[in-house]
C-alpha cells in the first residue's frame, strides 16, 4: 500500500488505522461511477463515522477523501454536483402520481410489457413520485450505483404500472456470505459482482395476475446489459430483502429467486449492535450467471 502524508490519516482528530485506511481503498475502487460524496457517505456508514444525532460526517469525510488523492493513495471520480446519497427528498404530488383505473386481468391481456430506463428529469420525477407516494418504505437516495426503471404496459392503452430499482448490495449479510462462501478479503474483493433489488412497487390500483414475476424477470435481464454499460462491470447474483410481516415474496420465489434465510434486522446504519430483531428481513438472491458462489468465492476481482 501506497504511504500517506502522516497529515492526511486523521480525520475529525483521530488517526485512522491502517486498516480503515485499506477499507478506503476498496471501497472507491470498488464504487466505480458514483460520485464523491456518495463514496464518502458510504464510508462513513461502513466505519460508524457519525454526528452525536446519529448523522454521518459526509462532509468532511468527502475532504478526507480529497486528502488522500492529494497524497496519492487513491483516484476520486471527478466532481459532480447531486444530492447527497441516503437523504430524503421532496416528493411531488401530481395527477400522474394519483390512483388511476383498475386494470385488473391476466398480465397476457396487457402485453406487450415495456421496461424503460430512468433518464431523463421527467423519468425522474415520476419514479420518485411514484416510489416516494406509494411504496410503503418510500423514497430516498440510494447509496452507491443505481439504475431504475418503469415499467409499462401497452393495451388498452399505454399506462405505467411499476417502478424497480437496482442499487448497491449490502456491505455484509450473514446468510449471503455463508452461501457464496466469503472470507472478509474475498468479500470486499468481489462485492462489485453483486447487485440489490432495493425498491421493487407494483402500483396499487394494478390487479394483474403474474405481471410482478414479469416484470421482475424482464428487469433482470436488462440490468445484466445496462449495469455492464454503466459501470463496467458484469452482475453475478443479485438480492433483495422482504419484509415477512408484509409480503410472502411470492413473485421472487415463482421467478425462481432462491430463499437464503432472514437478516439479524440491525439494518445498514446499526454499527453497535444496539437493534439486533428490531427490522428482520427475508433474503432472496438470483444467480445472473452459472455457478455465481463459485465465481463470487474463486475469482480475483
């Protein structure tokens, strides 16, 4: 590992050890395409750098970041401007966002099904709407890489009926990492290869027998060209969490999304220990390509 600038180690008055230092590391290279303060917001919630509210120190751990390309030890993507990662945001309330007519039939009655790619600022503007408005955990940034799309259906006219979102998977799940097999080193090595499910709405007023698992599986397909395109790198396994209390995950399941057992229910932000039950989820993961635990185990990156 490259020296530091003994300057550039501390950050808020404590130095940081050399093994955060190596987590850093992994981490931006790890994050490829998300911006700076993204791969900062992200390192403060892997290393517990918190305000006394509980707020993470995006900030100055962004200008931590800077110091330590300054000093050579890592490249930082160029400066963007966007909205810091995990933040809520405004939600608009428009007619395109209120209930609509029933469609209710079988999804065969609908077709063709069309899946587009959240771009431009109306596609935005809309998915959020939709999300922040109708899916029961509502609408945040998410952290890291993302990719969204809406989802349509053609007869007896074009109306939206879904929203998916595809972003950065959890730094460490028990039962995923004892499926695949990781150690801590090949974890952190191979966690680009994996991809979560993160928000998942099918919109309430929509009653169309087998259009979640279509659309579910359709996602999963684009997303294997569009991740590659967006940021180099080809998805093996993707994942997602259930809320047992609410759903059965019956749409992951008839797609043939395999049930790895439930989560501690911590959730991302609990660095002490201090909610273990409190949220449990049911994990579900899809290998994209054969053999994805043994390529997420052996392979070098």
């Amino acid at each position: 590992m490259m020296k530091i600038q003994r300057g550039a180690q501390r950050f808020s008055g404590r130095r940081v050890p050399p093994k955060e230092l190596a987590l850093i590391h992994e981490v931006v290279q790890t994050c490829a395409g998300v911006s700076r303060m993204e791969l900062a917001l992200t390192v403060c919630e892997l290393l517990g750098w918190t305000r006394t509210g509980g707020a993470l120190k995006g900030r100055e751990c962004r200008e931590f970041l800077e110091r330590l390309e300054s000093g050579g030890f890592l490249t930082l993507p160029h400066k963007q401007m966007g909205r810091p990662v995990g933040s809520k945001t405004s939600i608009p309330v428009t007619e395109r966002g209120n209930p609509g007519a029933a469609l209710v039939g079988r999804v065969e009655e609908f077709t063709p099904l069309v899946l587009e790619r959240v771009q431009s600022q109306e596609e935005r503007l809309l998915f959020r709407e939709l999300v922040g408005r109708h899916h029961y955990l509502g609408y945040a940034v998410p952290y890291g890489a993302r990719l969204q799309y809406l989802a349509f259906v053609s007869k007896p006219e074009r109306a939206v009926v879904g929203c998916v979102q595809f972003s950065s998977p959890g730094w460490r799940m028990q039962a995923r990492d004892q499926w695949v097999g990781w150690d801590d080193a090949t974890r952190k090595r191979n966690l680009q290869r994996v991809v979560n499910n993160s928000r998942f709405l099918i919109l309430p007023w929509v009653w169309i027998r087998n259009l979640a698992t279509t659309i579910l599986s359709s996602a999963v397909r684009r997303l294997m060209i569009d991740w590659k395109d967006q940021y180099g790198v080809d998805p093996w396994l993707v994942e997602t969490l259930v809320n047992p209390e609410r759903f059965h995950g019956g749409c992951y399941r008839a797609a043939n999304w395999i049930v790895l057992g439930q989560t501690s229910g911590r959730g991302r932000m609990d660095r002490g220990h201090q909610r273990h039950g409190a949220e449990i989820k049911t994990l579900l993961v899809y290998p994209v390509v054969r053999d994805a635990a043994r390529r997420l185990r052996e392979s070098e990156g």
